[in-house]
C-alpha cells in the first residue's frame, strides 16, 4: 500500500513540476502516473549503470555529474511515454532537480 501511495505522490508531483515549468508538458494525470513509473524503472535499472560508467567524471565534479544522468533519465522517459514533452536538456535538468528536491522530501516524510 505505501508504495502505491509514493507512486500516486511522485505522480503528483511530476504533474505539478510540468504544470510550473514552461519547457516540461504532462498531459494529464494518468500520465503522470506513467512517468512516474518509467522513471522509476529506469532509476532502478539505468541509472545504477549510467553512475558505475561515470565515476572518474562524477568524482571531478564532486557529485554534480549526477544531475546531468538525472537529466539523460528524464529525456529517456519523455522519448518513452507519450504525453510527456520536455523542451532541451536545460529543462529536462531543471525538472530532474526539482524532481530529486521533492523526492527527498517525500522519502523524509517515511
């Protein structure tokens, strides 16, 4: 059950981050709710890869490096769920940034 709450949550808050950010469309709820979800899988999956393969850039930027396999994630999921538009790597970097913001917060509140 509180996985499918933390699902509905960070559905809520990929709707809100696409409402406030002029480069990043989300269509509707429901596909929210399937960005969420390809993210997900793709946090477990891909980026575990995408670290492993970046160390030696990710210790010379002292960890900034993350954010820009945050941003290649978000472009990854907005190829594959339709419905979901991200203007350029500028904001699918921002909406990464507010996404990992918001999700530290939402893995707090646990």
């Amino acid at each position: 059950m509180r996985f499918f709450l933390k699902w509905i949550a960070s559905a809520m808050a990929i709707a809100i981050i696409g409402w406030i950010l002029p480069g990043v469309k989300v269509e509707n709820f429901l596909t929210a709710i399937f960005v969420a979800g390809v993210i997900a899988f793709l946090n477990l999956v891909l980026k575990p890869i995408l670290i492993l393969l970046s160390i030696p850039v990710t210790v010379l930027t002292l960890g900034l490096f993350v954010l820009v396999i945050n941003a290649i994630i978000v472009i990854i999921a907005s190829i594959l769920v339709p419905g979901f538009i991200v203007n350029g790597f500028g904001w699918a970097l921002l909406f990464g940034l507010l996404n990992s913001i918001i999700q530290y917060f939402l893995d707090k509140a646990n």
